[in-house]
C-alpha cells in the first residue's frame, strides 16, 4: 500500500499490533490530548470527537504524515463505560455489563494536514457477556489489567471467561476496526494517485 508516512496517534500496544496486522509501515507517536467526555454526547459522537482532537494534536506537529487517531468506548443503552478510575470501579462496571448485550464503538479519524484531507467513521460491535458472579469477575480482573481499558475487559485477553458472543467486527472490539480500516487506506491511496 503507498500511502504518506503513517503516524498511530495512540499510545495502545493493542492498536498498533493490529495495525501491524494490515501489513503497512507506521511509526507511533503518543497524542497528549485529554480525552473530552461531555454528558450530551453519544458515545458514537464522543468516540469521533476524539478520535479527530488526538490525530489533530499530531498532525499539526507532521503536517504531511497521514496521522491515525482512534477511541474506544462501551456503552449498554445511555450508560458509557470508559476505562475504569479503579478496581472497585472496574468490578461495578463488569456487574453492570454481566448477562447483557452492550454495544463497543470505535471511532477513527485519518488526517493528513498538507494537502488538508479527512476521513471520519466509527464501527460499532454488539458483545454479549455471560452471566458473572464475584469470582468469575475477580478471577478475570485479576487475570488481566483492567485500568487503561474501555469498560474495564480486554476481550482478547481471557474474554472466553466473559464473553458469550461478539455479532460484528472483532478487532473492533480489541480498539480498531481493520476490515473498514483497510477498506479506507485502500480508498485514501486510490484518491491520492
């Protein structure tokens, strides 16, 4: 794929393992934006207005590099479920989540400033969790490292001892869509001949 100098907006080993997944040469650079989290937001609309401040943050410092920013959020029907403040908040967010189907959202935004391009989408993926007592979730929990992930499960670590089904795209479960993403590269780099 020939495409500008790819920059991960994301500090996330599991984003930039997945893009490695797609084949194409990158180079990580952390975006320090605070994630926004306003109230009357969906988390759809959330997830792009994120996804667009962090690749913003970067590609203004590599105006010529196509930059990727991407946020991650569950939500089951109006709660959000971000990355959990601590343990106790992380047990009550499993509580919440167990037996229920709730929805994981992804929002991606390519930007490349000079010449000024943009590509905005977001992919939404419906997981089921089983029913969980205490020490299902504590095992999990203990299992894994709940803080810097969005609804405090990382479903390609021990998620069989949670998840019962995933309906949509798995990777986007994980933190990036890479069928759509591919999808969109191979439309950024037809474009751009």
């Amino acid at each position: 794929m020939h495409l500008p100098p790819l920059i991960l907006a994301s500090a996330s080993p599991r984003r930039a393992e997945l893009l490695r997944e797609l084949g194409v040469e990158f180079s990580v650079i952390t975006s320090a934006v605070v994630e926004a989290h306003q109230a009357d937001f969906t988390a759809r609309e959330l997830c792009l207005l994120n996804a667009y401040r962090k690749a913003r943050a970067v590609a203004k410092l590599h105006p010529q590099a196509l930059v990727l920013g991407a946020d991650t959020l569950v939500y089951l029907g109006t709660t959000l479920y971000g990355k959990p403040t601590d343990l106790a908040d992380a047990h009550r967010m499993l509580r919440e989540l167990s037996g229920h189907t709730h929805q994981v959202v992804t929002g991606v935004c390519l930007l490349q400033l000079s010449p000024y391009r943009r590509r905005l989408f977001a992919e939404t993926t419906n997981v089921t969790f089983k029913e969980l007592d205490e020490a299902v979730s504590d095992t999990y929990l203990q299992a894994i490292q709940p803080l810097d992930k969005a609804g405090a499960y990382a479903i390609q670590d021990h998620g069989d001892m949670i998840v019962k089904q995933v309906v949509g795209s798995y990777t986007n479960v994980v933190g990036l869509p890479l069928e759509r993403l591919r999808h969109e590269l191979a439309r950024w780099q037809r474009a751009s001949r």
